[in-house]
C-alpha cells in the first residue's frame, strides 16, 4: 500500500513539473527551430514583426520614425524586410492615426486600397526582387536588399504567380492569427501594371473577409462602360443562380465619383483646321478674332514678359452617395441624368509644374532675371571700369566672354529708344505705390533709371558685358540731351531732389533740372523788365499781389518770395488802404528804388520808417544730392565749430536772402531782416499793440540772445551783402558746372556701384509693377506682399552703405532674396490667374487660394537648395448651389472640331463633356441573427454586415475592379 501511495505522489509530481514546463515554454514562446521548416520559420519572423508593432501602437510608431504619406498626415506607414529561401520580401504596415468620425468613401488622402476595399488599417506583404542568388555575407544580404529598395522605389515589380502569392498570403494570415490581429493582408499577383491583388482578413471567429482586384487595360466591353452593365456585373458576385438581373430586384447600395476636366485652350493647330468654309463666309473677321491672345495681355508684368498660366484647368468632382437602387433599369436611368443632380460638387485647380519645382529654369519672370542681375554683380568686382567688359583688349574681360555675348547694335539701338522713349507719366501709378516702397533706396517705377534696369533684366541675358554696353550707350544719350539742351525723358525737372532715391537717380534729377535752367536763361530778359521796370501807376497791383507766379531769373534760377506763416502778403485793397492813405511825401521816391517786392508781408512795419515790410523774390536754395549733403557734413565734423561753420557753408544763400530784402526795403535795418526771415529770433515786448497800429508804432521788442552776441556771423553778412534783387545777382547754382559734373560721374561709374544700384532699383521696380496686379480680396496675398516690401528694405539697406560686407555674403543674401521674391511672384500669379477665372465666384477663388497659399507655404524659406515635393496639390473645395452655374461656365460645349475627335461612350454629361474618370461603390449589406453557423458565442443583438462590397474605376479604355466579399466559416 505504501509503494502504491509513493507511486501515486511521484505520478502526480512528475505530471505537475510536465505542466509548469509546457506553461514556461508558452510564456517564452519558444520553438524548436531544429525541427520546424523554412515555411513555419518565414511565419514566425512575421508574428514576430507584427507583434512589435502592434504593442508599439500608433503614436509610438509615429514617434519612431513613421513614413507620413499624404497632406492631411492622417495616412502613415512602417516597412521591414526579412529573408525566405533565395528571396527578400518586404512587409509593410499601413494605419492610421486620427479616428475622428469615420472616412469618407472620396477622401483624397485615402490609399488605393482603402478606397478599393473599404479598410482602414492594413498590410502588404511583397518580394523585393527575384535574382535567385543565394546570399551569405551579412555585406551581399545588406547589398541586395539596398538594391531590391531602389528597384522597387523605381516602379520595377515582381511578377507573382498564382501558387506563389496564395503561399505568400496564407504565411501573412497565419501569423495575424496567432497575433490575435484582424488586419486585413494583401498581396500583389501578377504585373504591376494590372494593379492586382488578393488579400484576407479575419474577423474573428465567424467572419473571413476575402479580396480580390484586378484591371482591364485594353479595350473595356461596351456592356461594361454603361451602369446597367456594372450594376449586373455586382449582382452576378453573389447571386446562386442564373437569373435575369435586369428583372431582379436587390437593394444595392451605391455611391458614384465623377471627375469632369475643364477643355484645354484653343490651339493654333485647332485654328487652322477649322472648317474652310466658315473662313470664306466670315472674311477677314475670323482671321482677326481668333489671333491667339495670352491670359496675362492685361497683367502689369506682361510689358516685360508673358507668364505661364499657373492654371492649366480645373477639375471638377461631382458625387452621388448613400442611394439604394433595386434594379438594373434605375441605373440606366441615373446614366442618363444631368451632373447638375449630383449632391455634392467639389472644384480644384490644375497647377502647373513650374508652381511645384523649384528648379531655375522651370520659372522666367522678374525673379529669374534678377538672380542673373546679381550674378553680374558678382562679377562686377573683377574690373575698375565698364569699358573692361566690353574691350576686345582687356583680359578682365576674357572670363565674362566665355559664356556671355553683347547683342547686336539693332537690338541695342531699339532697346535705347524704348528707354528714352517719354510717353508721359501715369499718375494712378503713383497712387499705387505701396507705402514700404519709398524704404527701398532705388528709383521710382516711372524713372529714367528704372526703365535703364528693368531693360537690362532682358537685354543679352543679362550678363555683365551686355549691362556694361548697354550703360555705355545710355551714358552717350544723356549727354547728348545735356550738349542739345534736350529736356531728359522721364525725370521730373522741378526743384527737388529726392534723397530717398538712389544716387543714380539723384543725378539725373538734378541733371533734368540743370538742362531746364539753362534753356531758361537765354528768353527771360523781358519778363525781367516787366517786374522791375513796371510804371508807377501800375506797380501797386503787381507787388501787392501774393498769388503772382514767381518769375526765372536770367541764369534760369527759379525766383520765390520768403514769408512767415503768421505774416501772409496783404491783398490788392489792404496795401491800397495802408500804403496810399498814409503815405507820406517821401514814400514815391521810396517806391522808385525798391527792386524785387513780391508784395507786402501782412501788416508788418519796418522799424525805421513808417512803411509796409515787402517780401522780397528769393533765390532757391541750391539743390544737393546726397554725395554731396555728405561732403557738407564731412566738412562740419573736420572744422570743429559746427555752428560757425554750417553758417559759412550757407553765407551766400544768406547773403543772397539779405541783397534782395534790401532791395525790396530800402529803408529795412537789420532787425527787419531777422523779423521776416527768422521770426523766433525776435522777442516782441508784452506791451506791443496790434502791428499796424499806427499809435503802437514803432513796433517795440528786441533781438534774441543769439543775434545780439557780438560778432554774430549774420550781421556780418548783412553788413556786407550790397542792395540787390535776384535777378542782378549771381546764381546760386551754376547749371553748365553742375551738369559737367553730373556726367562725369556717370561716365566714371566704377562697375559694382553701377550694379549695386541697379539691383535695389531692379527690386523695387519689380515689386511695384506686381503691386498694380488685380486679384481680388486675398488677404494672405496682400500681408505677404507688404512684407515682402519690408523684406527687401532691410536686406537690400546695407548693399549702398560705404562699409559694405564681404562679397560672398553679400551676394548670397541677394541670392537668398531673389528666392523669396520668386515665391512671391509665383503666387501673385496665381492669384490673379484663380481670381479672373473665378470672378463670378468670389467666395471659391478666396478659398482655392487660402488652400494652395497653406499648401504652399512650407516651400517659402530663404534655403538655395530646390525644395521639389512627392505631393500633389488635391484639396477641393465645396461649390455651392447657387455657384453651379458659373463654374460650368468654366466646361464650355466643345467645339464642331473637338467633337469629331472623340467618341462619347459614357453618360452624365456636363455641357457635353464625358467624365474622364468614373468611380463607383456597391455593396449590399446582411444581418445576422443569434447563434448563427453554430457560434458558441450568443449574440445578444441582430448586427447588420457588409457581405459584398465592389469598387469600380475606369473609362471607356481602363477598367479596374476591386471586390471583396464575406463569408462565414
């Protein structure tokens, strides 16, 4: 009995220790690799790999280095590789990672196999290549599996036979089993091209889902091109007996995509070929009505070149969804419908390519040429003179010839009368100015030197020897105008000079104004005896009037009257009342000398004698570019005393100033002079009286510290300047000497501030003629380009300075802003193009831009390396009810030559254009009731599946097929 008992206890032992071991080994999920085979390994390593991503989870696959795919980065995806037999195989995850609200069946950023087979989540598992050579080194398997990732990035696929693929997919199941996943698993089978696949997936311990798709390249069965055709060809994948389907009735679910592209443009091929006929009837008038004309003749930039159409056309998507049709003849029906019954329409435009690639040639507008502008300023530095560029002799020059070349002189002669060509001034473009131009230091748009640059960008490529030619013979015109006394064209001849603008620009306006002062001094001798030799009955209207137009001196120097702002010129009838009411006995020989009145100043008295103070004519005070208000200021800083100093800087326009006031006064002493001219420095007593009060005269104050300190430069100069109105004095401003000046300067120009100057006027030129651009009410266009303008002032504000940076600095900022002036210019462009072919719509051509604006906004940065994306731009935007009608205007009826060309084999017509893609969903949908197959797994409710699903995408030539079906096992 006792062996018996011990007997028991050892069974019992032996069996408990048997136990604990099988369940150790489940929970270290060991195998026997010595006796499994390749195949049950192959699945192992796939387990494997699915199990580390199914405990990482989405977001941590994200963090570890996910593939994004799409632009909503809803889509992401993870990719292993692993060794079966003599082949690689590559065994990619695709999930995603929001699951807010379930997808819609037409979302762009869907993959081609969630929109075929409705899945969310899902994997593919495919060969990486098929060499058949068995690799051994850790370096050939690291080689090869290196180059199968480039074959397969290039497109070159493994053609799968059928036993292969099933074995392939059964491995992929078996594994997702064990993982306890119900991913869905496809494989590729047969050519890449038919897009083919078979896939499964498990739902459970009912449900297997099965997929299957394949393509048809060739030539589609008409039956097949119609709805009817399809919708039978659904019914057929589930119905257990023949039947006519056109007289079944299921309940088919069924959602429909249908992409409509707008027609090209009329061709020059199309022209020709219309029917000659037509041409004899209409004459001459269709010869001129179909002149192929640009889509930009109206835009600002199009007198400098003609942009590409950012647009090439639109796409328009019209949707039918959540419909239940029950027979074939319904379908035949809804073919027959307009696209106008279609719930939903989205619309998106057809972008270019150059919009996308940042390559330099793909993009010719003002931002290409600069970017050449700035590589002539590079080389720029390499010469002293212009005139190296262009002699034959000069070795300087034998760098820029080898690749540059001087166009011929009817091409430079018609460019140099384009520029000097004057055809008057547009004054809305000066209203259009945006407010941040005035910062850049260049020329204004409507410039002499501004249309110089703008010329240059196309002129010979714009290369340095073309620019230096062209400045060459630019010079020798300005000075012909300057020897012929010929006003300059386009430069403003008044007298002011505007020191915002650049120096190049500065000199011609004062050249401009030195010319006109010339041509003036040779026919003012008569106007000048006619204010001063007036006779005396008639000499009271003519200096008592303070509207008088100031008159030209005989050295051309304009005349203006100085007067304080709280002492006007009396009219006519008070220098009647004041002047000859109390006029004394001397007052007539008192009028007999005075010279230069350009009226009576108020009711200002002279101190010394009872008469009316007299505004004397004036000489302007001479105009100075900004070099030489430099020079002036140099000189203040080297002599110290800036006061004493600047006053002698300015001791004849004071002088000038005091000879015509005595002139104009006779009687005037000092403190007059300062009362008229300087007023802030005259202190009038509390006690004084109204001026002009006769009891109240003399009027009573006193000079202010600073002109009574002894020795004060300016009653030195008073006391020294002689009695005489401006037109006996000495000009000023001599006008041969200046323009002498001027030209030497321009002839002397060293090269690199030549281009400095012409990159910063060639900028803001630019910007100013894209300013004027029409596009509507987009407010992310006119931020950006208002910060463009600021952009431009900043970068470009040292480029003039006298320390400039180091040359490659410098130039590869200007490089850098020439990119970001591009991506302004691109999307300016497109504005414009969305705005004037959606005008009637200006709710959806705001949006289309703020779509492509956000979309294009990552490229926007200053990097010089091409920024080129996978991506495409997709996003539709939601056309409205009530704007139906003005995007079908967009999709005109074909014309008689364009519908000969293709047969019309599909319905839905939109103003007689056939979809160019139809995509189409059926399914139908089963309940399921309790206990169903013998489940031991009650059910507590009646749930509802999708049994058979089919996703149909083609046209007339291409048909491709997906179904998916569910089956209880």
């Amino acid at each position: 009995m006792a062996s018996s008992s011990n007997a028991k206890h050892k069974r019992i032992a032996e069996e408990e220790e048997e136990e604990e071991e099988e369940t150790l080994e489940e929970l270290e999920g060991f195998d026997d690799f010595t006796l499994a085979s390749s195949w049950e390994r192959f699945i192992s390593e796939i387990e494997a790999i699915c199990r580390v991503w199914m405990v990482d989870g989405p977001k941590n696959l994200v963090e570890k280095g996910a593939e994004c795919l799409g632009s909503q980065k809803k889509l992401y995806k993870v990719k292993s590789e692993m060794k079966h037999g003599t082949k690689l195989y590559s065994i990619e995850y695709y999930f995603c990672v929001s699951n807010k609200g379930k997808a819609s069946f037409w979302d762009d950023d869907l993959h081609d196999l969630q929109l075929s087979f409705g899945v969310s989540d899902f994997m593919v598992i495919a060969p990486l290549s098929a060499s058949g050579v068995v690799l051994d080194a850790p370096e050939s398997t690291k080689l090869l599996s290196s180059v199968a990732i480039a074959l397969t990035n290039c497109g070159s696929g493994v053609v799968l036979d059928a036993p292969e693929s099933t074995k392939l997919l059964s491995s992929v199941a078996i594994a997702l089993t064990n993982c306890g996943s119900n991913w869905p698993a496809f494989v590729p089978v047969h050519d890449p091209s038919r897009k083919a696949y078979i896939g499964i997936q498990n739902l459970g311990l009912i449900f297997t889902r099965r997929f299957d798709a394949d393509r048809i390249g060739s030539q589609v069965p008409i039956r097949l091109m119609h709805l009817e055709g399809l919708y039978e060809l659904f019914i057929s994948k589930f119905a257990l007996y023949s039947v006519d389907f056109s007289a079944s009735f299921f309940k088919v679910q069924f959602a429909m995509k249908l992409t409509y592209r707008s027609p090209p443009y009329e061709s020059d091929d199309e022209i020709d070929s219309v029917d000659p006929e037509v041409n004899e009837s209409k004459g001459d008038i269709v010869s001129s009505n179909h002149i192929k004309t640009q889509w930009d003749d109206d835009c600002p930039w199009t007198e400098w070149y003609s942009a590409e159409d950012p647009i090439r056309g639109f796409e328009l998507v019209a949707i039918w969804s959540g419909r239940m049709f029950e027979s074939s003849l319904e379908m035949a029906e809804l073919e027959n419908a307009s696209s106008f019954d279609a719930e939903k329409w989205l619309l998106c435009p057809i972008i270019f390519p150059f919009m996308m690639d940042d390559s330099t040639w793909m993009f010719v507008g003002f931002a290409s040429q600069i970017r050449l502008l700035v590589s002539a300023l590079d080389m720029s530095f390499e010469a002293q003179f212009l005139d190296d560029f262009v002699s034959a002799e000069n070795p300087a020059s034998d760098k820029s010839k080898s690749s540059t070349a001087i166009p011929p002189p009817t091409v430079l002669d018609r460019v140099l009368k384009e520029i000097f060509h004057d055809g008057g001034h547009n004054s809305h473009l000066v209203e259009r100015d945006n407010k941040h131009s005035r910062a850049i230091k260049g020329a204004p748009l409507e410039s002499l030197f501004a249309q110089f640059c703008l010329h240059s960008l196309w002129f010979g490529g714009c290369n340095i020897r073309a620019i230096a030619s062209l400045w060459i013979e630019f010079v020798r015109e300005v000075r012909w105008c300057w020897e012929e006394s010929q006003p300059l064209p386009k430069m403003p001849s008044d007298s002011t000079i505007d020191l915002s603008t650049c120096l190049i620009h500065q000199k011609l306006q004062m050249l401009a104004i030195c010319i006109e002062k010339k041509n003036s001094s040779h026919d003012t001798h008569n106007s000048t005896e006619s204010v001063d030799h007036t006779p005396s009955g008639k000499k009271v209207d003519a200096e008592a009037d303070p509207f008088k137009e100031p008159v030209k001196d005989e050295n051309g120097s304009y005349l203006r009257s100085y007067s304080h702002q709280d002492s006007e010129p009396s009219t006519s009838s008070s220098f009647k009342h004041h002047d000859y009411s109390v006029r004394s006995p001397d007052l007539q020989k008192v009028d007999q000398v005075r010279k230069g009145s350009a009226g009576v100043v108020g009711s200002m008295m002279l101190l010394h004698s009872y008469q009316k103070m007299h505004a004397p004519y004036t000489q302007d005070a001479p105009i100075m570019t900004e070099d030489m208000h430099e020079e002036r200021l140099h000189a203040v800083e080297v002599f110290g005393d800036a006061f004493s100093f600047s006053g002698q800087l300015e001791r004849d326009i004071l002088s000038s100033d005091m000879s015509a006031f005595k002139a104009a006064n006779p009687d005037a002493v000092f403190e007059d002079f300062i009362r008229w001219h300087s007023p802030g420095d005259w202190e009038n007593d509390d006690t004084e009286g109204c001026a002009g009060d006769g009891n109240n005269w003399p009027p009573r104050g006193k000079l202010s510290q600073r002109m009574s300190e002894r020795g004060n430069l300016w009653r030195q100069i008073w006391n020294d300047s002689p009695p005489l109105p401006v037109l006996e004095q000495k000009p000023l401003l001599d006008p041969i000497r200046e323009g002498e000046k001027i030209l030497h300067y321009l002839e002397t120009l060293k090269p690199h501030q030549l281009l400095e100057q012409m990159v910063c006027t060639a900028f803001r030129a630019s910007a100013d003629i894209l300013n004027q651009t029409i596009y509507g009410d987009f407010k992310p266009m006119k931020t950006r380009f208002n910060q463009l303008y600021i952009t431009l002032a900043s970068t470009l504000k040292p480029l003039q300075a006298n320390h400039l940076r180091e040359k490659a600095e410098l130039i590869g900022d200007l490089r850098r802003l020439c990119l970001v002036f591009e991506h302004i210019e691109k999307l300016l462009i497109f504005a414009a193009s969305i705005h004037r072919k959606l005008l009637d719509v200006p709710r959806l051509s705001e949006a289309m831009f703020s779509d492509y604006f956000n979309f294009y906004l990552p490229k926007m940065g200053t990097s010089l390396e091409s920024i080129c994306y996978d991506q495409e731009f997709k996003t539709k935007q939601l056309v409205m009810m009530h704007e139906r009608d003005a995007v079908a205007i967009l999709f005109p009826p074909p014309t008689a030559n364009q519908s000969w060309r293709k047969v019309l084999s599909m319905g839905n017509l939109l103003n007689g254009h056939e979809p160019i893609l139809r995509e189409i969903i059926f399914s139908i949908n089963d309940r399921v009731e309790d206990s169903h197959y013998g489940s031991s797994i009650p059910m507590a409710t009646t749930e509802e599946i999708q049994t058979h699903r089919m996703y149909i995408q083609g046209t007339s030539n291409d048909l491709w097929v997906a179904l998916s079906v569910t089956s209880w096992d």
